[in-house]
C-alpha cells in the first residue's frame, strides 16, 4: 500500500500538526534547486531541466560523492508507467554520457565553473576529485504523493537490483511555520546494496554491506580520542570537508574508527545523527547531557557558532575500544581521508573481526 505520513505535536495530549500538501510539483522542484540535500546530503546539483538527445528534458541532474550521477525526476502529473518508464530512459541517455559532456552539462548552468571546482565547494574536498565521472548512475523519482502503482513497480525493479528509489514529500503547518518532511519508498543503504549485489566482476566499486562505515578520528587540538571513548561519541570540524561526511552515518550503523598513521582503535554503533557541537547531546552515565557541558581533554568546544568550522558530533555506543597506544594496524587495510564513508574492503572487515570479535558478533540497528 502506499507509504503516507503523518505528524503529531507531543503535549498533554497529542495534536495534530495540519497537513498543507504541495500543490504544485514545481514548488517541490524550487525546493531541491535550492538544497538538494533535502533529499541527500551527499549529492551536489549538475544541472536542471537538461536536454536529452530525444528532446526530453531531465527535471535534475546531479552528482554525488564518488562521481556517479543521479537523475532525480518530478511525477507531476505522469501516470506510473510514465514516470517509472521516462525515467529509466533518462539513465539509459546518462549512461552514454562522457566526463567531457558531464562538466559541459554543469558548466552550460554554471557559466565560468569548472566541475572540479564545484565539487570542491560543494564537499569541500579540493584534493579528493573522483578518479572517473559517470561509472554508475541512480534513479529517485520524487513526488508529494506516492501512489500503489509507482510504489509496487519500483520496489519489484529494485529487487532485481535496478538502481531506482522513490521519494515522496509532505509540507505541514503549525502557526506562521511550515516543515518539510520526507519519506523513502526504500531505505537507501536498502537500495543501494541491492543495485551493487550485481556488480560486475573487477568493477570499480566492491559491494557494500549496507551496515558497516570507516571512520577518521583525527587526534590533534581539536579533538582527543580518550573523551570519544570515555563519553561516546565520534566527531571532526574545522571544514566542510571533515565533518560533511559524518552527516552520511545513520542510526544504527557500526562504525569502524581509525585514528590516522596509528590504526583502528575501537568499533562502536551509531545511536545519534550528526549535529553541531553546540547543539548535540550524550547518554553519559545514564543521563542525557548537552555536549557543551561536558569536559574535554582537547578544545572540541570551538568555534560553536560556525557550522563549517564547528565540531560535527555522532553519539556511539562502543562495541570494543581499544587506547590510541593499542591502536590495531596491517599492511594492506582501509584507511581513507574522508571522516565517515561506506567500509567496502573484504580483507579489512574480515582482519577487524578477528580483532575486535565481539564488536562483529553483535547485530546492530536492532
């Protein structure tokens, strides 16, 4: 049946807070030109209403973080079968396209741009441009509705690893304000391990597991791995770039933490999203406690008003831990700049397993 949403205010007694609808696709269309990441903070917007070869057009095109492309299509007023089938001809046409026409694509919308450097600004990684453009494409169709139809004909194509997911919003109102929320057909990590099941032999990606990320702790001023480990917590700041990719970790992921040229030090479950310094809270010692108000061996109370040079904290419930002097290395394991991505390397989970046993024997998000 279709996926609907609803929201209450918790009071004395359960209000609920009106549902206003969006009219118009084109208001839901302003909205993700401008901040995608309302759908998916990892993606940076390529171009609006670009022109295929077959005189369609594509409502979004963008990007993510290791260069693959997205095509994010409006349902409007399309039947299913339209909407499902324009869309896998859109992925069919982007699939063709070259790196060359991909930053023609952005620099026809982004005039005196080079793609590069809208990545740059977009992730705040400068120096972690994808090595290849376009090796894969996704499809998310996006809606303020979703009916039966679309939402049986997308989830059968996802089981059969097609990588299409769905999308729907619902605008509410309380007062003067009005919120935006927004509902998966699919969990993500769901989907995205369906459509990698079928990875071909040598393929530039390994399959993911859906449930295991890397994470950088990188010791210095700013932050001290014996207040990560003895409050729970992972976190990095000082640029977009380190605390962007934090915001990828959900509940209930495991994460595997290591701390740069020393090695992996402790794996844990995620039991709190991203948030700023200023604003994020801990379980310590069985009491809910604001971040700021604990005390740290480093200065990770910086720059609390700034949003790109802040802390970025994540609540962790560690699984096993070891101290930064114990740290667990090998040649030939996983190690990454990014603060947080997805923990695709066979021979490094199987060599962190061995290490830390009972952190793998646990079964997280439950």
């Amino acid at each position: 049946m279709p996926v609907e949403l609803a929201i209450w205010k918790l009071s004395t007694k359960p209000e609920p807070v009106q549902l206003t609808g969006l009219d118009q696709e084109s208001t839901l269309e302003k909205a993700l030109k401008a901040d995608l990441s309302i759908v998916d903070p990892d993606l940076m917007l390529l171009a609006t209403q670009v022109q295929t070869d077959h005189g369609k057009r594509i409502d979004l095109l963008a990007m993510d973080r290791q260069g693959d492309l997205v095509i994010l299509e409006l349902k409007r007023s399309m039947t299913p079968r339209e909407v499902v089938t324009q869309t896998l001809d859109y992925a069919a046409w982007v699939k063709t396209l070259s790196a060359e026409q991909v930053e023609e694509i952005y620099r026809g919308t982004h005039p005196g741009t080079e793609l590069r450097a809208g990545y740059a600004d977009a992730f705040g990684t400068p120096d972690q441009y994808p090595d290849a453009i376009n090796v894969r494409q996704r499809m998310i169709i996006v809606a303020s509705a979703l009916d039966a139809i679309t939402e049986r004909i997308v989830a059968y194509l996802s089981e059969f690893s097609v990588p299409v997911n769905a999308v729907f919003f619902r605008a509410f109102k309380q007062g003067d304000t009005e919120y935006l929320a927004r509902t998966w057909l699919i969990d993500p990590n769901t989907a995205e391990q369906r459509a990698e099941s079928k990875a071909e032999p040598g393929g530039v990606k390994a399959p993911w597991n859906g449930v295991d990320y890397y994470v950088s702790f990188g010791e210095d001023r700013w932050r001290h791995w014996e207040d990560a480990r003895r409050y729970g917590f992972v976190s990095a700041g000082k640029g977009k770039w380190y605390s962007n990719s934090l915001k990828s970790l959900q509940i209930g992921s495991r994460i595997s933490v290591h701390i740069p040229q020393q090695g992996y030090v402790g794996v844990g479950e995620v039991l709190s999203t991203a948030a700023p310094a200023r604003d994020a809270r801990l379980t310590v010692d069985d009491r809910v406690t604001p971040f700021r108000e604990l005390t740290f061996q480093a200065d990770t109370l910086h720059d609390l008003a700034d949003d790109d040079q802040c802390e970025w904290v994540v609540g962790v419930k560690w699984l096993e831990e070891l101290p930064a002097s114990q740290a667990f290395w090998e040649k030939g394991l996983f190690a990454n700049q990014n603060s947080a991505c997805k923990l695709r390397s066979a021979g490094t989970l199987t060599a962190l397993q061995k290490k830390f046993p009972a952190a793998f024997s646990v079964e997280v998000g439950d």
